[in-house]
C-alpha cells in the first residue's frame, strides 16, 4: 500500500505495511512498541528479506533536516520518481507534506525522457533519484530544465564518470549518503555543489567510528528495529545499543561534519591474505565497459570462493557483451589481485527494483551454471 501523508497519517497509531502480507500486518497490530511504524521490506543486496520498521516521528525527524538542507517551502515542487515501497519515495512525500509544497508523479514505468517532459512542464524544483535513472537520462541526451534546483542521488554507487556527464547536462546532482535504517539521508552535499564537494552530515545526525572503521550512527531519524521471519513465526530485533547507536555495515570517516564513503564492510573479501574491497573494481570496470562501446549494465565483477586463493574474482556480463574486450580493458587498468580469473555471460544481469545488482539473485544464477557455462583465461 502507498501512504497517505495527511494529518490522519500522523495520528495513526496502526503499523503501516507497504508490502502486503496480512499474517505479518496482524501480527504488527499485536506489537505495542510498534505502534505509529512505517515497514519497509528490503533485502539490501545481500541479504535475507527483513523489514525495516521506522517510527513516524523518525520519518518526521529526516524529512524536516532534508527540507532545512534544501532551503525548501511551499513554493518548491517536487517530482516523485521513486517507487512508494521505498523509503525515497516515501521520503519525498513526507517532504512535500512537511513544507506544503506540490508534489507530482511519474505514473507507469520509469521512462527518461517522460521524466524530463514532465519536470518541464511542471516546473519542478526538487528531486530524488537512483544513479540507474541518471544513467538513463545521460544515455538519452536530456538536458534539465532550468528552474530544478537539486537532484538528490542514493540508493547506489555514482561513478565520476556519470556524475560528470549528468552536470554536463545541467542536472544539479547533489550526491546522498544514507540507508533505510536511517529514513534516507545522513550527509548530503549543500545546494549547488559540485564535482568532489564534500557531503555535510545533516541536523540531527551524530557520527563516531566503530570497530575496525565502520560507521556508527545516532539520531531522531533512526528506525526502531528489524522485523524477520523465522520458523513461520515473526521476531523483532533491535541492534540499537543502550545509548542509542547503530552499527552500519559501511566504513566511512567524517572529518569537520564532513563524510567520506570507503566501502561496505561486507563488500570486502579476503585474496591471497589481502583485504580487498569489491567497491575498488567498479570505477575501473565501468571505464572498461565504456571503453569497448557497451554499457554501465553489461558487467559487474563477483567474488566466488577459491581453493588456493580464498576467493577470486569473476567478470559476468550481459549476454552479447564482448567478454574477452571487457577483460582486457579491465586489467589494463588494474592491479594484479584485482584481476578476474574467469568469465561467466547470463542473459541479464539481475537488479533490485532501484538498480542495484542482485547479489543474491545473481548469485543463485551462478550456483545454477555448469562447469561448462565458466569459461577461463590465462593472466599472463
């Protein structure tokens, strides 16, 4: 279901349930502590599908520090492009409620250049998107309309590249740091930022470092807990400690309330002893694809367990990308033990509904080949 942000809104005390599942939406109501929450499926990329379960107050909490950051009122309006079963789209309506201010849809399926004809007839002012719908835009030549005055960009990895070519086209991208735990945005980039401008971490948010670099995050606009499955029976986790921080999954410092992004904890793994983060080979990758003439969707790079190794990584591609080109171009560019040592092509590269790559989707396909489906290359 879609909310409604109204004022009957946030009066509810009900559990609002955007996935349906009505064993899950009786079992809510029974849940005292869970009385005025928002749930959010998700699985992130990696994991098993749980709920998010953010209070009101906590959607409140981030919609008012995104509106002060962009200065918005009641003379801004916003596109919504996001789907509604997530906490972008859902922000974007709260944002709008909060500031009185006009919000249009995209109906039906994402399209760029019906986007960019709306926000010009329109006049929108405000935004949210994906880097997929970036990239989208960009492939299409659509240039902003003048009056929009930020596009806030999450939910996924922003190459310099794409952000490069999107400012080339007049869209005002101000790139985000958040997660659905934290009801969007913790550090954003300030109004009319540019290239390399540092993201500011927003009111209400404080930041620490926590074992071995990981992120640690406390604020009004943090969710409540997680809601999982198990055993047919549903169990409430809160991994919030006694004074109030959540331990992310993300290594990230911040320095004078500005936030640097390193990686996600459980994107490393371990080669040939060595710590290597899978954030490193996507710029390099994305050049290589680029530079063979395909596309930002035609590869990504897994790690597979590895007898001798520990792990290796594995180029996939799209079916029809030139693999062998890809490769090439890709170790140009790169250390050795960021190499791949094998290639696998699927029809498709499988993708969340905001375009992240499916890991466990994509995972599940490879586990499914044959020896006979991997092909190999000597790297020498």
């Amino acid at each position: 279901m879609e909310p409604v942000i109204d004022s009957a809104f946030w009066r509810g005390e009900t559990p609002v349930i955007l996935a349906s599942d009505p064993p899950l939406a009786s079992w809510a109501q029974e849940q005292t502590p869970l009385r005025g929450h928002v749930f959010f499926r998700t699985s992130g990329s990696t994991g098993a599908a749980k709920h998010v379960c953010l209070s009101k107050a906590a959607l409140r909490a981030s919609a008012e520090a995104v509106n002060a950051h962009l200065e918005a009122t009641q003379r801004d309006r916003w596109l919504l492009a996001l789907p509604t079963s997530h906490v972008g789209g859902v922000g974007v309506l709260v944002r709008a409620a909060l500031s009185d201010s006009v919000w249009v849809r995209l109906e039906g399926r994402w399209d760029p250049e019906r986007f960019e004809h709306l926000a010009r007839a329109q006049a929108t002012t405000l935004t949210a998107l994906v880097p997929t719908q970036l990239y989208d835009l960009v492939r299409a030549k659509q240039r902003a309309p003048e009056h929009l005055r930020a596009v806030l960009i999450g939910g996924g990895h922003l190459s310099e590249h794409l952000e490069g070519e999107g400012r080339r086209l007049g869209w005002p991208i101000l790139k985000t740091y958040g997660m659905t735990e934290t009801a969007s945005q913790v550090a954003t980039q300030a109004l009319g930022a540019g290239m390399g401008d540092p993201l500011r971490v927003l009111p209400g948010w404080e930041t620490r470092r926590g074992p071995e670099g990981v992120l640690m995050v406390k604020g009004r606009a943090l969710f409540s807990g997680y809601v999982r499955e198990k055993e047919g029976r549903f169990v409430f986790d809160r991994p919030i400690d006694e004074r109030g921080w959540f331990e992310t999954s993300d290594r990230a410092t911040v320095t004078d309330g500005c936030l640097v992004f390193h990686g996600r904890v459980d994107h490393g793994v371990k080669i040939k002893g060595e710590l290597i983060q899978l954030m490193a080979v996507r710029e390099p990758l994305e050049e290589a694809v680029r530079s063979c003439g395909g596309e930002g969707e035609d590869a990504t790079i897994i790690a597979r367990p590895h007898d001798r190794d520990e792990h290796a990584l594995i180029l996939v591609v799209s079916r029809g990308a030139d693999a062998k080109r890809i490769q090439e171009a890709y170790h140009a560019r790169v250390p050795g033990l960021l190499r791949v040592k094998q290639w696998i092509e699927v029809p498709t590269i499988p993708r969340t509904a905001l375009g992240k790559v499916d890991e466990v989707r994509l995972h599940r396909l490879v586990d499914a080949l044959t020896a006979g489906d991997i092909l190999s290359w000597s790297l020498s």
